[in-house]
C-alpha cells in the first residue's frame, strides 16, 4: 500500500506543473497573447506528459494484474 501511495504522489508532483504550464499555454493560444516561445516550450513538455499518462496506465495495469491473480490465487481455482 505504502508503494501505491509514493507511486501516486510522484507522478502528481511531476505531472501537476506539467498540466499548469500546458493550460497556461492553450489558455494564451486561445486568447491570442501567446509567445512563439512559450508554444515552443510546450511542445516537448506535452511530449514528456504524454509520456508520464502512458507509464502510469502501464502501472495501473500491472498493479490491476497483479490484483486479479492474488485474487484468483485465493480463490482457490477457476469458476465458470
């Protein structure tokens, strides 16, 4: 459980700034006060985000198997 929870807060103490500077950006583009460098910046770091969203779904998964073949384990055989 301890893991789950330290796993979890470090992908929000990555993640948060990143979904700030992004908003902040798309919020600038829409009201056309945007600097060419500040969407330039943005591009990488939307790269880098999308990265983090993927590597935390794969987690998920794992813990998500990881749960169901505890669970099947326990119960002691297939049913169905």
């Amino acid at each position: 459980m301890t893991r789950l929870i330290v796993t979890i807060a470090v992908f929000v103490v990555i993640g948060l700034p990143m979904v700030g500077y992004l908003w902040e950006t798309l919020n600038g583009v829409l009201a056309l006060r945007s600097s060419w460098q500040q969407v330039g910046i943005a591009i990488p770091v939307l790269a880098v985000f999308l990265v983090l969203l993927f590597l935390l779904a794969r987690t998920i998964e794992r813990w998500n198997d990881g749960a169901s073949s505890r669970a099947g384990r326990a119960g002691g055989g297939s049913h169905g």
